[in-house]
C-alpha cells in the first residue's frame, strides 16, 4: 500500500512533537519546564464550563447545521459588530472545531495550481503546510527583527503579482508575539486591492495586547468584501480542548466554505457552541485577569532573557510568545532546543519550527507560571555559563 503522493507537501504543527519529547523524559522523572506548547495554563472559566454542562443536560448532543447553530453566529456577530463597529451580519459566521479549518477551508476554497499565497515566516506552520497541501506555491514573507518582528513592505511589493490570489496576515503574531502597525496594514490592504488579492487576517489574538488596542485589516476601504477574519475562543478563554473556532466569511464564500464543513467535519459540537455563547456574552473579566498576569510573565521573562550573555529578547507587544535571538550562544535554532530540554529540562521551540526565516532563534511560551519562569531562567543561565 502507497500513501497518495499529495501526502508528503502536508507538514506538521512541531510544538506537539516537541510535547511529546518532553513528556516523554518527565515519565523518566525528569523535572520538566513546559514553554513550548502555545495554550494558556489556565482553567476554562467555570461559567462556560457550567453552561456546556447544562447543554449536554438538555440534549444538545446531536448534529446541527455545518455552518453553525443560529443562536451562535448570532452571538459572535453580536459580538464582532462591537469590536468592529460595523455591522456584521450572523449569515457570514461560520463555526468550525478550532481555528485551523477556517485555513484550510479559506486556502482549499480559493487557490488553485500554480496560484501565490504570501505568508508570515516566522509564522504559524500551517500556513505554508495548508498552502502547499491545496496546490498552491507558498511565498514567504519574512519578519525582520529589525522591524519589530513585521514584514519590509518594499520587499513584499516585489513579491505581490498577477499570481498572488491571497495574503495571510497574523497580528499579534505567532512565534514572535509582534503587531503590525496600522499603516503597514494599510499599505497591505492597497497591495491586496491593487491586484485583487483576498486576505486572510488571523486574529486568534486579538484579546492579548500589553499596549494598545487590537487592530484589523478590515478597518480599511473595501477591505471587508475580501477578508476572511480567522478567530475563536482556544486563547482568550483557555479553552483549546473545545474545539471552537470561528471565521467571518465575505458573502462570496460563505457558501463554498459551508460545503467543505459538510463534506469534513459536517459541524462543530453542540455542547461546545452553546458554552461559547456564555463566553461572549458574560463578563470578561477572566480575559483581562489572564492577559494581566502574561503581562507579569512577559516583563519577568524577556528581563531574565536579556540578562543572559548570549541572548537578546525584544519585548513582545501581544500574544503569549517570546522570541529571543540566541546567535550569541553559538547554537543553530534546532541545537538549542534539543540541548536545553536534554541538559536542563526546558521544553521550547527551535525557531525553524516556524519557517527558514526562524533560524537564530527560538520561540519561548509564557504560558507557565511566574516560579516555573524564574526556575527556566536559572537553568537556561547556568547552562550557558559553563
């Protein structure tokens, strides 16, 4: 038997191999630091919890319609109409289980052989992987430490063509924890415009910001008849085990990607809809509590990192991410994150897990607590010392 040759442009998410290598060494009984997997470290708020439970007690346990219960895309358009100030209509929220097939519906649905697709690199990996996997030719936007983490818009003219059908923009970024200025997302939106390019704006993180306010991509002129917002409740409620994401869909896809949801996964679970709605719609003062604790994380992290002689940590603007440049160590991206899990126990992330434009750094997850931070930052200084 032979695997279809379609098969070997699918790449993987290396933050669970990485789990799985050092869950592997605590079975050993190794005292391991986890800060490599991107998820927070805390409980699901109890109100959501209560409410899937009472969902599961009165019968949502059966198939709903593939683009999502109505009371929940009512809810979350509700919701978006706020954050955006416009009005978003409930029919172009689609609900799907987590984040990633809004990607791959998005890609699968719009791109063909021989199309461009221009994605972040460092970036998330299955951009490229997706991009790949539907036919497409994936083009790398690199992000310069330089520029805070955020793409040289002159270069990404040059690579903008006839042939790219859609840019994927990811602000607060993961691995590096950046945000775009405005007016580079303006000029983005002019260049998807100009040779009419769809976008695709991952906002998953939109709720975790350390200074400011959440921008969009869709805040600009006729941005919202070819932008696909990618988010969901995994981060900003601690709920990644739910499966629960959503995409709000320009009218031109809201049936295309309707179909690929009944032809995958036919639809999201029920319970897990209806708990979302208490998500929204109840008090967000766990968000705030959370996203004020990673603010504690980040300072004392990035502090600790700059402390260490070979090593420079840029202060992160969002997300949960740190993303320090080790080149002073004298180890490639993959050596450092294989000898610090080995010789101290700290599990991270090679920077090369997030693209070729990674190498010379490694991707820190702040999703641990504050003592399990000061211990990883003793270990990691000790180590580089001898």
């Amino acid at each position: 038997m032979h695997l279809a040759s379609r098969m070997s442009l699918l790449g993987t998410e290396t933050a669970f191999e990485a789990l799985a290598r050092a869950k592997a060494l605590e079975a050993e009984g190794r005292d391991i630091i986890f800060l490599g997997i991107g998820e927070p470290d805390f409980d699901t708020p109890e109100h959501i919890v209560a409410s899937a439970k009472s969902a599961l007690d009165t019968g949502y346990t059966h198939y709903v319609p593939s683009a999502g219960i109505t009371e929940v895309r009512k809810a979350i358009a509700a919701d978006a109409s706020r954050r955006y100030a416009r009005d978003i209509p409930w029919e172009n929220i689609i609900v799907t289980p987590g984040g990633k097939p809004i990607m791959f519906f998005t890609i699968l649905a719009l791109i063909e052989e021989g199309d461009e697709v221009l994605y972040p690199n460092p970036g998330f990996p299955i951009y490229e992987s997706m991009i790949r996997f539907a036919g497409g030719t994936p083009v790398p936007m690199q992000l310069h430490e330089r520029l805070g983490y955020n793409p040289d818009l002159e270069e990404v003219q040059g690579q903008v063509n006839s042939r790219t059908k859609l840019i994927i923009v990811n602000s607060p970024n993961n691995p590096c924890g950046s945000v775009i200025p405005e007016i580079d997302l303006q000029k983005i939106s002019m260049l998807a415009k100009d040779v009419g390019a769809a976008v695709l704006s991952d906002e998953i993180y939109k709720d975790f910001y350390y200074d400011g306010t959440h921008s969009s991509i869709t805040e600009y002129p006729g941005m919202w008849d070819r932008t696909i917002v990618l988010d969901g409740l995994s981060k900003s409620y601690a709920m990644t085990g739910w499966r629960v994401g959503f995409g709000i869909f320009p009218d031109f896809l809201v049936e295309p990607v309707t179909r690929l949801v009944t032809n995958s996964v036919s639809c999201t679970a029920a319970f897990s809809q209806i708990a979302s709605v208490s998500a929204i719609e109840s008090s967000q003062q766990s968000v705030r509590q959370m996203v004020a604790e990673f603010k504690e994380r980040r300072d004392l992290l990035v502090e600790g990192l700059n402390s260490i002689t070979g090593i420079t940590c840029p202060m992160p603007k969002g997300a949960f991410y740190a993303f320090p440049n080790i080149t002073g160590t004298g180890y490639t991206s993959e050596e450092f994150e294989r000898n610090i899990l080995t010789e101290t126990g700290i599990s991270l992330l090679s920077g090369t897990s997030f693209g070729e434009y990674g190498e010379g750094y490694v991707r820190i997850s702040f999703a641990n607590s504050q003592e399990k931070i000061r211990e990883a930052l003793k270990r990691l200084k000790e180590f580089l010392v001898n």
